[in-house]
C-alpha cells in the first residue's frame, strides 16, 4: 500500500511519571504492530501534562525519556512520526478553535475532570477542564483516522467526534471524524497492589507498577510481592484479579494466547506462578532496556530525531490549521 492510501492513526502518552509495563503492553508494544500498515503519529503530549504540576526539569527529561523508549521499544522513527506536543504550535491554535465549538456542559460530563478535580482540589484550574478539547486538536490536527485508546480515554475520543461532526456541520468537511482503534490482543494490566485498579504510572506505591526501566531483580521482588488473595492455586477469573492480571501480563509479553497461559498456570502454586510471570517479564524488557541506554548516549541521533519528526508534524498540523482558521474567518496570511 502506498502512504497515500494508509489510513492515519495517532496516539499520544503523558510524560509524566515513569513508564510501565501497563504503558508498554497496553500501548507501544501494539503501535508497533500498527507501523506497516498505517501513517502514524506518536506524541508525548507535555501541554497535558501541566494541567496537574510538574517539576519542569523533570518534565523535560520524562518528555524526552518517552520519545527515546518510543524507539527503544521497536517504533521506527523513519516510520512514524514522534514528537513533543509543545513543539508544534498548531496544537494550541487549533484547541483554541475547538473551545469555541464545545459546551460547558459538554466539559463538565468528563468522568476525568471530575476524577481529577477531586484528587487535585487545589488547583482545579481551566486547563484541566479543557484538556479534552486539546485532545481533540491533537487527534483533528491530523485527519486522523484511528486513535488506539484505553478505555479511560473513550469518553474524551468520543467529545473530539463530537466537535469534529459540529464544525464539519457548518462549515463543510474540514475534519475527518476519528474512530477508536480497538486492539485485537492486549489485555488492560492493572495495579500490582490493587489489582481492581489500572495499574498507573503516577502511583505513589512503585509496587503497584513494573517501570520498563527496573532492574531484573527488582521486577522479580515486585512480582512476588503482587497482591493475590488467600487461595493457593491458580484459576484464572475476575473473582481472583490479582492472579487474573499475572495470567494476563505473561500472556501479553509472551505472545502466548492467554488460553494457553491459563493451561500452563491453572493448578499450580502461586510461587511458581509468580517466578515465572517475573522472569517473562524480565527477559521482554531486556533488550528494550539496554536499546534505550545506548540510545540515551546518542544524544545527537535523538536531537536529529525530534527536530525532524517535529518539523513533520508541523508540516501537516499547519495544513488542517489554515483550513479551520479560515472557516472560521480569519484573514489568511500575505506571503
Ligand atoms: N489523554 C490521553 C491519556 O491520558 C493522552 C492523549 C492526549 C491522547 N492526546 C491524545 C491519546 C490524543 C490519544 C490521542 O491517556
């Protein structure tokens, strides 16, 4: 198929706290998948990420960490297009755009602003509330086609459809209307500790989650400490979630189908359950951690990277910006 005729998918990760195994599995590794067949874009969206308060330093090395393990873990930079949010400006522009086509009432739905606005009671800024509209620039900026998104994420998925459809209503078909992608594997791996919650790269427990970045024997002590419940041999069923979610991890890092996981566990003892979804664990991430060290010494390959995919994406968010800037009647630049 030619790049012309590929359908367009674009997806975006905060950079903020450390990526997990929760990320890899249930994102990056599926994009990989997705790089022949489509025109990708992969973004670190930092400007969400100051909707809660970031250490900027911090900030900006996780934002350049993320782009860094966006290769190490088997995207190709020549592929697909990865960059910072913040460095393409039409973001912004176009989100401004959308606020103006979106409702409060629209805004105030959103189960995460309200999810957010109770954890972060101080600072429930305008930001927070109109991180959806942002969402939905990054995803129209594009033409995009398919978004793979998690299911927390659906709500905000379905708000950028939303918008897309009114502004196409009067104005023309200025926008494509996104449809999520919905990955055939990949299971939604949860907290290590509270299996009953998806595992997160903020939590303040790092026993709740397998960064990509510990070491062997850290994984393995995580692992054995995951929370199970007082049975002592496997069944794999929504009544047992801890175990559940170890059965679902090895399948996803194996390949392994998860009936042939079940068949393999079901039975045995939780020790050997647990020794064997660590070191599973452990030999996945190996090379993609030593990938992404020797990229991290590169600092010029990388430098090289961002400035181009960067420009890329600039390239064609500029083209449905000045499309939508003069829809809505603002004067089209002189050259
Ligand atoms: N809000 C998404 C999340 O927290 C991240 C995100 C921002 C995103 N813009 C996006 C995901 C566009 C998909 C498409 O997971």
């Amino acid at each position: 198929m030619s790049a012309e005729q590929k359908k367009i998918i674009f997806s975006g990760i905060q950079p903020t706290g450390v990526i997990t195994i929760g990320n890899y599995i249930g994102a990056i590794k599926n994009w990989t998948k997705l790089q022949d067949d489509y025109n990708c874009l992969f973004c670190a969206v930092d400007m969400h990420s100051i909707t809660v308060r970031q250490d900027p330093a911090l900030l900006r090395k996780r934002a350049r960490d993320l782009l860094t393990m966006y290769i190490a873990a088997g995207l190709d930079p020549e592929k697909n297009i990865m960059y910072y949010q913040s460095h393409v400006s039409g973001h912004a522009e176009l989100a401004w755009i959308l606020n103006c086509f979106t409702y409060m009432g629209e805004l105030n739905r959103m189960t995460q602003f309200k999810e957010k606005s109770a954890k972060h009671g101080s600072n429930i800024n305008a930001g927070l509330f109109t991180y959806p509209v942002l969402m939905a620039a990054d995803i129209l900026l594009y033409q995009t086609d398919l978004v793979p998104v998690g299911h927390d994420q659906k709500q905000h998925l379905e708000l950028a459809r939303e918008i897309a459809t009114r502004f196409n209503n009067v104005y023309g078909d200025v926008f494509t209307v996104p449809e999520p992608y919905i990955a055939k594997v990949g299971a939604k791996i949860m907290s290590l500790q509270e299996p009953t919650k998806k595992m997160s790269k903020s939590d303040e427990n790092p026993n709740g989650y397998i960064s990509l970045m510990d070491e062997p024997n850290v994984i393995i002590k995580k692992i054995k400490r995951a929370v199970t419940d007082s049975d002592r041999e496997v069944t794999y069923s929504e009544s047992k979630p801890g175990v559940k979610n170890l059965i679902d991890i090895y399948s996803c890092v194996t390949s392994e189908s998860i009936e042939s996981s079940i068949d393999r566990f079901v039975g045995k003892g939780y020790g050997e359950l647990k020794q064997v979804v660590g070191e599973a664990i452990v030999e996945e991430l190996k090379p993609v951690q030593e990938r992404f060290k020797d990229l991290q010494k590169n600092k010029d390959y990388i430098d090289s990277i961002i400035k181009k995919n960067g420009e890329t994406a600039n390239y064609l968010a500029t083209k449905t910006l000045r499309k939508a800037q003069k829809k809505v009647g603002f004067p089209v630049r002189i050259r």
